[in-house]
C-alpha cells in the first residue's frame, strides 16, 4: 500500500491527506533520515479515501510500524481517526491549508480529542518535531536510536552556548 523508503521494514508510517501537504510533512522525513529510522510516506484521506484509512491504520500494527505520524489541514480529522483505529501512537501535525483559518481550524481539529483517543500534537507545520518525537519513542526501546536522538539535543544545546557566548564576549 505505501511506498517503503529502503529495504529494511518501516517503523515510522508517514500519512498525510493530500499531497499539497507533503512540502510540510517532509521535514519529519528528513529528521527520520537524520536517525536512521526506517520510514515510508504516503497519502491518505480521512474524507476522499476513509476506506484506505481504515485498511491503512488497521494493518498498520501488524506490517511492524511503531509510530504514525498523519499530518492533515482544514478540517483534519485523519490523525484522530487513524488513533481510533490503532493502539499505536499517533504524532499529529496540523498542516496551515491555502483555505484555512490561520491554521487554527487544523490545530483544533487534531488537539481536541476525546478522552481515550489521544493524539500527540506537535505544533502547527511543526512536522520536523514531528520527526523528532518519534525518534525519541523509537529511541525509548533502542538504545542505538536514543543515542542518536540525545546527540542531536547535544548539538542544539551546544549550538545555543556557542551564540550565548559570543553575545558575552
Ligand atoms: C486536507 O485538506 C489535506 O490534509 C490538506 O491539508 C487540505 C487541502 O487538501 P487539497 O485540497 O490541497 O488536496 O484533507
């Protein structure tokens, strides 16, 4: 169904409900690359294809995924759906669409969920924390992934110590 990014089985699924979604989602790619987290993306509508949406987060599990991350705009209710459909965690990202309402209409579409059905939302367009995220859930049961992950912190830590100095000197 969705197109693997490598030879070695996925762990993350990357959904997303259209493609004009993807110059947005590609950046959780990128940071799944950067921790060489085998990935694979691909569409799925909660409106325009709710039956490949059903199939996609039932099988999801059981073809070896970890992690989902679905990222939708508008009225987006992929995300939630997907987490009413698999015991896997969902990362939710809430995409700012050409005709949304500032993005607000996304963030409260995939945030206010139902008891019971959580969605772990990142911020909005915020698909690189996205990345990050499900590095850190992979990384709890793989040491080799949380190194990867921590190093990554380091380097951010370190970077903000390098400007702060520099603002001393
Ligand atoms: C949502 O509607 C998609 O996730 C996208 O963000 C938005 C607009 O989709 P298109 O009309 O560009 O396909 O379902």
């Amino acid at each position: 169904m969705a197109k693997a990014t490598n030879n070695t089985a996925p762990q993350v699924g990357i959904i997303m409900g259209s493609d004009s979604d993807l110059p947005v989602m590609e950046a959780a790619a990128e940071m799944l690359r950067h921790f060489g987290i085998p990935y694979e993306l691909t569409v799925v509508s909660a409106h325009r294809t709710p039956m490949r949406m059903v199939e996609y987060a039932k099988a999801a599990r059981d073809r070896g995924l970890k992690v989902i991350i679905a990222g939708a705009g508008g009225a987006a209710h992929l995300p939630g759906m997907v987490a009413s459909l698999t015991p896997l965690p969902v990362i939710g990202v809430p995409v700012k669409s050409s005709n949304s309402i500032d993005g607000w209409d996304s963030i409260l579409s995939i945030l206010q969920m139902p008891n019971g059905i959580p969605v772990a939302t990142v911020a909005l367009n915020a698909a690189k924390n996205a990345g990050i995220l499900a590095g850190s859930m992979i990384g709890a049961f793989d040491a080799g992934i949380g190194d990867k992950v921590a190093a990554y912190k380091a380097g951010l830590e370190e970077e903000v110590l390098k400007k702060a100095s520099k603002l001393q000197d």
